[in-house]
C-alpha cells in the first residue's frame, strides 16, 4: 500500500478579506481550492489565517494545530501577538477539522479512523495543503527564508513529514507531540473510539486491531524504516503501511540541529512511549520538558511565542510584554467581536 504526497503544483487563486485589524497587524481570512486530489465532501477549501503586521517584515512562521477545533482558537490567538512582534504568522485549518469537518464525522477524528485508507487520504490531504499553503505564501512574497514551523500534536506528526519533503521549512518546533501510532491507537484517550469499533467487530486487512502483533512487527521492522530514503518510505512494501504515515519513520531525515522539541511531562493525551519513542528517532535536536498537562500550556502560549521570537532571531523584541499590554485582546472579543 502506497503513499503519495505529490500534486500538480501551479499559481493559486484565491479569495480573501481583512477580518480584523489591530495596532500592529491585520488578520487576512484566506480560502483556496485544495490541490489534493480526492478530498472528502465538506474538505474542498483550504482555509487559511494570515496574521500581517503592519511593518515590513523579513520574518514568517507557520502554527500548525492538532486534532479538533479547541485548540485552534489558541493559535489564533498567538497569532495576534506574533504578528504585533513583526513576524508574519500563518495558521491553516487542517482537513477534518474545525470549519473544515467532512460531511457525518466530527473534528478529527479521521486521521486516527481505524482504517488505513481513512487514514491515508486524510494524512495525504492535510500534508498537500501545508505544503501548497507555504506555495501560496511565497506566491505572495510572504513567505520568508527565515522562518519557523510549530506543530502541537498532530500538526507536529505532519510536520515531521512536511519539512523532510519540503526544505522550505527552517527551523522545527515539535509541541507536545509524539509518534508510534500503534501506541497512539491502541494506549491514548483520544483514540477510545477506534478501540469501541474494534470490540464492535471492525477489522482491518493490516490488523491494526491486534495490538500485540502491531507492537512486535512495529519493534521489528523499525531499523530497517531508519535506514529508507524517502521515497523509500511511501512506496515501500516490506514494512507495514502504517509506517507511511508515522512520524518515527521520517525524524532520520530532518536536520536535528534545527528541530526543537518541547515535551510535556504530564501529558495524559498522548502515551509514554509515543513520545519517547519519536524524541529518541530526534537525537541531536533541542529537547525540554515541561511540568505540563497536553493543554495546559495552552493559556499560557505567550511563553511558547517568545521562544518562537528567539528561534528567528528576534532578540530585541524577546520579551512581548509590552506588545501584550499594548494589545488588549481577550478571548471574547476576538471570536465574538
């Protein structure tokens, strides 16, 4: 079984609106036709959010999400302030997720659906619109060579897979996130419902429902996957598939002196071993450790941004609490004003 993350590159049309403006920056709501091939009904349009600051600026970062919806009002917000600190900030909206649910499901859930041609084309669909999210930005002379990508969870997993396709990304943050999806499947909270369908009798032909005979071919099968090339690794087929979409397989081939990863220590979303599993396929990158839960750090994502100041090389604007003081923007009056 196959994986293809290619598409017809071409110039992008889009349609777009200011939808909020501040001191320092202005919010582009951007939508385009999705250069995937097969997206699900209700998945079309990628959705894009633009925060420009008002000043030129030689500096862009993308936010990528995780699963859902509740999360992604959280970057937004960051949004604000990245932009007001004179970084481009870009956020799109994920296949499956959010405003971009497809028809009969809810916010995520296909990308850890049970079955590996679920997984496949939504895995596939998301890491198209990343990429040609980043062709749109530079076909808009945004997109700078000093930039930086953050991926909390599952936009971490994507990440992973993006920037060893695409060498357009510089620096790499992983937020909490992690890898080995059998772990993820068969051990996380999020994922109960896959395990409710495999008591209700769903199979699959790649016997994702046996735990333990996924867990010894993923430990069997693992040093081989470390030594493919790319292209090795999506059209393999002496591996087992799920290897496709798996963040473990594709860490050997990003620059680790250029990825951070930030780790929370009592994250109860996703297991142990997922994520020791994927910072020990990331030896060499900058690790920390955080006294956090999976979404605790949530509230408090002004620290995150200025780490992400710092990665770009923005030392003087270090500190946004002038920019935060400045700004006074609450949750409330941004979605409802």
């Amino acid at each position: 079984m196959k994986i293809d993350f290619s598409y017809n590159k071409r110039e992008i049309n889009s349609v777009e609106g200011y939808i909020l403006k501040g001191a320092f920056y202005r919010c582009n709501y951007i939508r385009f036709k999705s250069l995937y091939r097969n997206p699900a009904a209700g998945t079309e349009n990628v959705e894009l959010y633009s925060f420009e600051p008002k000043k030129p600026t030689n500096t862009s970062v993308m936010l990528l999400h995780g699963l859902g919806s509740r999360n992604i009002k959280f970057l937004l917000w960051m949004g604000t302030h990245l932009a007001s600190a004179g970084i481009h900030c870009s956020i799109p909206v994920l296949p499956g997720n959010y405003t971009r649910v497809e028809h009969n499901s809810v916010s995520g859930r296909s990308f850890l659906f049970p079955k590996l041609e679920v997984m496949f084309r939504f895995w596939q669909h998301a890491v198209i619109d990343i990429l040609a999210s980043i062709d749109l930005l530079e076909q808009k002379g945004v997109w700078k060579q000093n930039n930086c990508a953050m991926g909390y969870c599952l936009g971490g997993m994507l990440l992973s897979i993006v920037a060893s396709i695409d060498k357009r990304v510089n620096q790499l943050i992983f937020m909490t996130t992690g890898g080995h999806l059998p772990k993820i499947i068969h051990e996380s909270p999020a994922t109960a419902f896959a395990r409710r369908l495999f008591k209700d009798g769903l199979n699959d032909i790649h016997y994702l429902n046996d735990k333990d005979r996924l867990y010894e071919t993923y430990s069997r099968q693992i040093n081989k996957v470390r030594e493919m090339s790319l292209l090795e690794i999506m059209t393999g087929e002496t591996t087992h598939p799920l290897f496709k979409i798996d963040p473990l397989s594709y860490a050997h081939l990003l620059d680790k002196s250029r990825v951070t990863f930030i780790d929370a220590l009592f994250d109860e979303t996703l297991p142990l071993g997922s994520r020791t599993s994927l910072y020990k396929e990331m030896k060499g990158a900058t690790r920390y450790i955080m006294p956090m839960t999976h979404v605790s750090w949530l509230p408090f994502e002004r620290f995150l941004a200025q780490y992400i100041l710092f990665k770009v090389n923005i030392t003087d604007k270090w500190s946004l609490k002038q920019v935060t003081k400045k700004l006074k923007i609450d949750m409330d009056s941004f979605f409802n004003g």
